[in-house]
C-alpha cells in the first residue's frame, strides 16, 4: 500500500478521528496515526458520556467506538504509531514515525494532552505502588481500601466518584478555599451529596510516604502552613494535563508558552497546510464537541489548502509555458475589467497560459505573493515571477507580454 | 508467556532460579494491553535467558498487593526468587524494561 496521503492526522481522539470523517468522506486519501493501541484519546479512558449532543445514552468508549466506525465507513486509514518527528519540504510533509516514514500534502495535529505530574517528593518512587494517574486501571486494587485524589477539575471529581466504588474512603485534596472547585457544577453536587467522599480544602499534597507502598500523604494547609500525616492506600493524580507536543521540538511549529500549539479560528498553525485541532490547540473549552468541531474545521481548510496548491502547482509552477496570473475578486468590479481587457489580448495564441485567482476564496497563494490590492498581475515563468504589477493599465501589460516576446523573438 | 495464579505464583517466580520477568496486567487497563505485546516480542529475543510470564489481577489482587504491585501497568523482574525491579506507570515502554533485563541477566 501506497505511504504518500492526502492527509495525516496525527492522533487518533474526537479531533483526529472527526477531521478523519470529513477528510475521507471528501475523498481524501487519510490516514489517522494513533500511538496507543486503541483509538479514543483521553476519553476512552473515561466512563460516562453525558453531554456529545444527539447522543443522550451512551457511555464515553462507546461514543470513541462509533466515532472510529464512521471514519472508517468512508475509507480512512488508521495506524498505530508514535509521531516523532515532521519535516516540512513545502507541499510535501514527511511525518515520522519510531520506525516508518510517511508523506503527506497535509497534517492535522491533534495528538491532545495528558495527566500533568506534580513531581513531589515520592510520586516517582511510589509509581504503581500507591500512586496512579489512572482510575479505571487501579481503582479493582482499592476494594475496601482508603484514597487520595488530588486535583478537583472535571476529571479529579469524576474519577473520585468512580472510586468511591471500590474504595471505602475517597479524600479529595482541593487547593481552593472551601465549597470551591474547578469541576462542574453537576459533579460537585454528586460529590459532595457521596456519603463516601470527604475534603480537605486549601490543601496540597507535599509528599507522598510509606514503606514498599503508600502508608500516608503530607498535606499541607496553605493558608495556616499546617501539616497532616494523612493515612491512605493510594493517591490519585488529576492535577490537570499538559499538550502532547514535545515531538514538535524540531520543527517549526510555534507553541504558546504553555507547548499547546498556536493556531488560528480556522485551525491553521504558522506553517501552510499544517493544522492543530482539540486539547492540543491554545484554546479556553476542551470538550468533545469542541476537539470535534476542531477536527471538522481543519479538515475542510484543509481540503480547500490542497485544491489550491495542487491547482498552483499543476498550472503554474510546473507550466512549460509562461504564466499571466491575474488576482481579482468578483465583488471589485476594477478586476473584472482588467481581466476582460487582458482577455481581449489573446495572449494565449502568443503562448501564454492564463491562470486567474480569486483573491477571496484562495488566500493562500494570495497571501504567498503578497497581493495587497487587486488587481495585480503576476508574469511567472518557470515558477518565479519576472514581472509583477498592481493596478496596470492594459499598456502595462501588454508591454510586459507582447512586446516583451518580440524582443525576444528578435 | 506463562500466565500466573495464586496456585503457581511461588513456584514459578519465588522459589524458581535465575531472572523471572512478571507483567501484572488488567484487562481495564489501556496502556498494559498497549505494552503487552512488547513484553512478547522481548520474550522471544530474550526468552533463553529470562522466564517471561504474566499475572492478570483479577481474581489475584491480594496477590499482587503482596509483591507490592499496586498500580497498573507493573513489570516486576525477580532473580533467584528476589525482587531486583519494579518499573510502573506511563513511561514504562520496550527500552526502559530491555534495559532492566540487561542489568539482571
């Protein structure tokens, strides 16, 4: 099977695999690569699904399953595979992997993110001995046991109720002042109406303690600087998450001071024809809904991105002939004119190809040229521009046309 | 991979000389099922050497809390029945566990 794609996706959650949806249902060779085994990013590792719009009853791996389903419905590839570097030569982008190259004309990045660490003192040494980042992998060791969850975002609050499952005693450690939480109006209600969940507000976690495994946590009162030796099995980490970026080290790519990826509302990153689509973007919401609309955005701009590359290319940078590329917009009425004068020329029996750009709806090469103001006309031979002018009277351009090929021919 | 239970777990790993490698698994958990596959392939380039077996929580939890295994995916190498490495967590990936197997054998 062929390696060169229309479009890559890299990550394979809600984002990925919308932005797969919409590529492959466009015809789009696509390919989403996906490092873990299964597809579904961070929420397929959560239980309940209560907000995807349309779909009242569902569970959140199932609603990732059918997301999968529907790529898969119109042709889109998946993969397994960790991205490690991609190398932008233009039109053509090579994304690697660990052990296999791939090339594209476009790359959606929506790799998203994961738990943040705290790096206190024994997190590192109590790694699957007490300490977990994972509640549904860990939560079976805990049956009639007492745990710790620190954090109290969307994540922190659901994964404690989650817990109190299995465990006798579940503590939430909030660092806000008390009745105060980041989570959602909604799990705090259910929080705080478990029987089995306790707090300890204004709180953090200063080090984790024990002997083979975890006996107790140090939490430590923020506004009074007091210390608790708090007996516990385990501790729970739901601090927030950080974006998966560091394979974007060598590139180009620029991220914001946090490493999630600047990009524009139309999910355009600094480089033409890479985009950045759900938690991995700078943004405020990450939700499901919102990494999908994302991946749909980036899709479809990146569908527009390569009918006009591969047009330019096609008609312009690899003409055996001349090229007069007129930049014009149906709503300036100057343009339409120029152009129809230029027609008038037939510069085409002379051996001119005529390639006309819309300056509205073809930004890209528009930009590329740097066209201020319209019209301007571009003479490019052999992909450069040997004559570029704004605003010409038809003698202008027939002096860079016409008389400029008798010279030639002289 | 020799798959463990309460029944063989001393006999295979504890009172068995040389390195035994065992990968405490759980069929919620992504990232052992994402590794296992991993471990098989090191079990076949370092299978003469090391005894590759794995050990499913369920039903073995008390098991695996006694060998202190409390978090998801744990790889833990034994040599001559005693606890040498404990590697756990998100990081865990075919280098770091090679590496380990390399210390020991």
């Amino acid at each position: 099977m062929s390696e060169n794609y229309d479009m890559i996706i890299v990550g394979g959650g809600p984002a990925g695999m919308s932005a797969a949806i919409y590529g492959s249902r466009s015809k789009l060779k696509t390919l989403v690569l996906e490092s873990k085994r299964k597809t579904g990013g961070q929420v397929a590792t959560y239980e309940e699904m209560e907000n995807y719009p349309g779909v009242p009853e569902t569970s959140a791996p199932e609603l990732m399953e059918n997301f999968r389903t529907h790529a898969e419905k119109f042709d889109a590839e998946f993969a397994k595979g960790e991205v490690i570097d991609i190398v932008n030569n233009g039109f053509e982008k090579i994304v690697k992997t660990k052990d296999k190259e791939y090339t594209a004309k476009s790359v959606i990045l929506a790799t998203g993110a994961e738990p943040r660490k705290l790096g206190i003192k024994g997190e590192e040494e109590f790694k699957g001995k007490g300490v977990s980042y994972c509640a549904t992998c860990d939560a079976e060791f805990y049956e009639g046991l007492e745990v710790v969850v620190i954090g109290n975002g969307n994540s922190a609050v659901e994964e404690a109720i989650y817990l109190t499952k299995f465990a006798d005693k579940v503590t939430i450690v909030v660092i806000h002042e008390e009745g105060v939480m980041d989570a959602e109006k909604l799990f705090q209600e259910r929080a705080f109406a478990n029987d089995k969940i306790e707090f300890f507000w204004n709180s953090t976690v200063e080090e984790i303690k024990g002997e083979g495994l975890v006996d107790s946590v140090v939490v430590k009162n923020i506004k009074t600087g007091e210390k608790t030796d708090f007996e516990c099995d385990g501790v729970f980490f739901f601090v927030g998450r950080v974006p998966s970026t560091d394979f974007l080290e060598n590139t180009e790519i620029e991220l914001n001071d946090n490493n999630y990826i600047k990009a524009n509302d139309n999910m355009e990153t600094n480089i033409p024809g890479i985009y950045a689509a759900g938690d991995v973007r700078e943004k405020v919401v990450r939700q499901v809904i919102t990494a999908a609309g994302d991946g749909a955005t980036a899709a479809v701009m990146a569908q527009s991105y390569l009918e006009a590359e591969e047009y330019w290319q096609e008609n312009v940078v690899e003409s055996a002939k001349p090229v007069i590329v007129s930049f014009w917009s149906p709503t300036d009425n100057e343009s339409i004119e120029t152009i129809g004068k230029l027609e008038e020329l037939g510069l085409e029996d002379r051996g001119y190809k005529m390639v006309k750009i819309d300056t509205y709806k073809n930004k890209l090469i528009t930009d590329r040229y740097n066209v201020e103001e319209i019209p301007t006309i571009l003479k490019i031979e052999d992909g450069e521009v040997k004559e570029r002018l704004v605003n010409p009277m038809i003698e202008d351009v027939k002096e860079v046309t016409i008389e400029n090929l008798e010279e030639v021919k002289n | 991979m020799l798959e463990l239970n309460k029944d063989n777990f001393d006999e295979e790993v504890l009172e068995s000389d040389g390195v035994v490698l065992v990968d405490f698994w759980g069929e919620n958990c992504d990232l052992c099922l994402d590794l296992m596959p991993d471990v098989e392939d090191l079990a076949e380039e370092y299978g003469d050497d090391v005894k590759f077996c794995k050990l499913n929580i369920k039903g073995n939890r008390r098991l695996a809390m006694g060998q202190q295994v409390l978090g998801l995916p744990s790889i833990v190498l034994y040599k001559d029945g005693e606890k040498k490495e404990h590697l756990s967590g998100e990081d865990v990936d075919r280098d770091a566990i090679e590496e380990a197997i390399k210390e020991l054998i």
